[in-house]
C-alpha cells in the first residue's frame, strides 16, 4: 500500500483552485496555473516528466490535504 502525504504545507503560497503539478516523490511543488494542461507543461518544461497533479483546495479553513 502506498504511503499517505500530507502536501498542504506545500501549497501554501498558491491560490485555491489553482491546479498543481508536484514533483514524482511529492516533495515539492514544480508548477500550477490556473489551466490544467499549463500547469503540466510547466512541469515537463521544468524536467518534471512525470508531476503528480492536484488541485488546490477553494477552503482556506482546511489545515490538511492527504494524497
């Protein structure tokens, strides 16, 4: 069973609804726009060639986001 993360502290400085590509092993954040497929090629244009892509939660009340 894969491990369970908890990246909120990673999206602390981006906007809610923004969508998130994080690096393969989840540690950091690589890109995020507001477009999906921006945020994915700024992933691959950064040498990410496989992000794990979120979206950042709307509620700014949320103190956690599991993935």
């Amino acid at each position: 069973m894969p491990a369970i993360k908890d990246v909120w502290k990673l999206l602390a400085n981006v906007p809610g609804g923004a969508w998130v590509a994080l690096s393969a092993d989840e540690e950091r954040v690589v890109s995020y726009d507001a477009d999906l497929q921006t945020a994915v090629r700024k992933a691959h244009e950064s040498g990410e060639a496989n992000p794990v892509v979120i979206r950042a939660p709307l509620d700014s009340d949320a103190k956690s986001l599991l993935l």
